[in-house]
C-alpha cells in the first residue's frame, strides 16, 4: 500500500456509520424513548440489523434498553463522553448565562440554535415570565437551514456563494417558504440581524443573531421568539441589541476556549 493511501474499505466503515446513525436516532427520542419497530423505520435499516447494531451499542454501554417498555434510551457512557466534550465543544456551556439575562430581561422566549449539516437543530430554550408564548421551535427540533430566526441569522453569516448554495440543497424541503425567505434573508444581511415576520407559524415572530467563531464562521445562534404584537419596530431595535450584546460574550468566550485548547 502507498503511503497516505486509504485502506480498503471491508465494510466496517458502514457498519460504525450505521450504528453511529443509530445513537443519534435514539438520542433524539427523548425521555421516551424509542421502539425497535421505531428506530429501524427512521433509520431504512431490516429490523435484524438494527437490533445487532444496538446491540454492539448496548454492550459498549452508549444505549440502553428499557426492561419494561423495550424502548431504546442513551446509555451512561453517552452521559460521560457529553460531559468531556462540554468544554471542548458545548456552545450551550458558554451561552446559558446569557440566555437567562435575555428571558428575564425581556421575559420573552429565547432560543439557542447551532448548524447542523444543511439543517439547525435547537439546543435550548429557555422561557421568560410574560405568560402569552409562541412554541413555534421546541428545544430538540430540526429545520432545514434558514426556516426561523435563528437559522436565517446563521445563514446571513455565510459568504454569500455559500449560503446559495445551501439554499438550493434545501429548497424542496422549504417549499413555499423559499421567496419570503429569500426576501428575509437580504433583510438580514442589510440590518444585522434576522427578523421571522410569522412566516412558519402565523402571529409567531422572531429575531435571532448569529454567534461566530474567531474565523467569522457562525458557531450558533441567539434569538428571542414572541407574540406578534411584542415585536414592534421599536421593541425589534431594544431586542436585536440585546442580542447582540450577549452574543458578543459568548464569542469572546469561545475565542478564550480556542486560544486556550490550540
């Protein structure tokens, strides 16, 4: 074999894709868990080979199976190897303290959210006091890239050749959605931050700036979700700054975490 040269390929690699597909399924089943039937329907996977890969799963500890229910959960070396890579990589360890000042202070809902491949994923959210909500984004969901306030601010960040590029990646998936997006989009970029007018969930707004990395590359995102009579022009001005000024302590938190672990 040639220096540098891969390794040819005897299926192993799909078997460790596959399983690994497998632990984010479960991972996202949440405190219910998830069924066998469940898992290889999501998955495309014969019920025979999904069960040995949870299997090998199982015996590495990263699931567990539920004696009762015969649901799948995360295991406790999931639990052990989240806690290592919380300093390393856990946006959510850095931007917590913030999240909390932004629900009291404006006693609306805020929301984390981080780039995920061609879709975000929300990673927390966290409730002010005003008692009328939007729950347009729960903690956990995945949209396609672009779809909230969040998601748009993250695609602003983007070299705009990029974020064409994942725009049509993710177009079928959007849909109806795409020209409102598109118009949303170069609002973004011309103001700084991004503002959803309701377009997914009627009367459910929000605004949402990015947080970048050192090299300017969004490492998440920050924004506020609200009833539509809370997003005055007036009030977006008061929110969008606020935002801004939290997601400024969480890149320089990141920027301290990059210079300590380089």
């Amino acid at each position: 074999m040639r220096d540098g040269a891969a390794p040819p390929d005897t299926g192993g690699t799909q078997a460790v894709a596959r399983a690994l597909s497998l632990l984010s399924l479960v991972g996202r089943g949440g405190a219910q868990g998830l069924g066998l039937a469940q898992i290889a329907a999501a998955s495309g996977l014969a019920r025979p080979t999904a069960r040995r890969l949870l299997l090998a799963l199982g015996a590495a500890r990263m699931v567990e199976q539920d004696r009762d229910t015969r649901r799948y959960h995360l295991g406790p070396e999931t639990y052990l190897l989240a806690g290592f890579a919380t300093e390393r990589h856990g946006i959510l360890h850095h931007a917590r303290d913030s999240m909390v000042r932004l629900a009291r202070d404006t006693g609306d809902t805020v929301l984390l959210t981080v780039p995920q491949d061609d879709h975000t994923l929300c990673l927390e959210r966290i409730e002010g006091d005003f008692p009328v909500r939007t729950h347009a984004l729960m903690r956990g969901d995945r949209k396609p890239a672009g779809v909230g306030a969040g998601a748009l601010a993250m695609l602003a960040a983007l070299p705009e050749a990029e974020a064409a590029a994942l725009l049509d990646r993710v177009a079928p998936l959007v849909g109806e959605w795409m020209s409102g997006l598109q118009e949303d989009l170069a609002h973004a970029r011309a103001q700084g931050h991004a503002l959803n007018p309701g377009r997914i969930v009627a009367g459910s707004w929000g605004l949402g700036v990015a947080i970048p990395w050192p090299d300017g590359r969004p490492a998440g995102a920050l924004s506020i979700a609200a009833i539509e009579n809370r997003m005055t022009p007036a009030r977006q001005a008061d929110l969008a700054a606020a935002l801004h000024r939290e997601a400024a302590v969480i890149a320089a938190s990141l920027a301290e975490l990059e210079r300590n672990t380089a």
